[in-house]
C-alpha cells in the first residue's frame, strides 16, 4: 500500500534544525526587549520603575507578559535588582520598583 504524505512530513517541518530555526526569531527578540527594559532602568536611575511603569512603556510594542518575563530573567541574571521601596500602581496598590543593577 503507498504511503500518505501529509504536508507536516515534508522535511521543510521536520527535524531539529527546522525547530530552532523557528526558534530562532524569538530568542532575538527576547534580547532585545531585555536591553531595551536595562536601557529604560538606567535611565531612570534612583527612581527605578514599577512593572506597570515598564509595561506602560512598551504597550503596543511588546505584550505585558513579555514585559514582565523578561524583567524576571533580567533579575535572575542579576542586571537588575529592586530597589526595596515601593511605588502606588494606578489602581493604588504598592508595586516593587526596579532598578538597573
């Protein structure tokens, strides 16, 4: 009996390579919106900014989520750090503020 071909077992969509290819445009991404959020804290210096701050700044650039996981591994990275004050969200409630480590 022949074998059925399916579009997804082209080698176009098998493989490692076409896995991390697809990959790839993303990770780029991810570093820049991570340079792009330091660049933001150092400018801001002593001040710092709130989560809702920085995703504030990049709204209709990046989702909020990318914002805030983003900034997570930045502090895991240990590039950025809190500043040990916090700051009022718009809706009142005190958020952490951030600062370029």
């Amino acid at each position: 009996m022949p074998r059925t071909r399916t579009p997804w077992s082209h080698p176009a969509f098998t493989g490692a390579a076409a896995t991390s290819a697809a990959a790839r445009p993303g990770r780029a991404t991810t570093t820049i919106l991570q340079e792009k959020i330091l660049e933001h804290l150092t400018l801001c210096g002593e001040q710092g900014a709130t989560q809702e701050e920085l995703e504030q700044v990049f709204a209709g650039q990046y989702k909020p989520q990318s914002v805030r996981t983003r900034t997570r591994e930045l502090y895991d990275m240990g590039k950025v750090r809190a500043a040990g004050f916090t700051r009022p969200t718009t809706s009142g409630n005190p958020a952490k503020v951030w600062l370029a480590a």
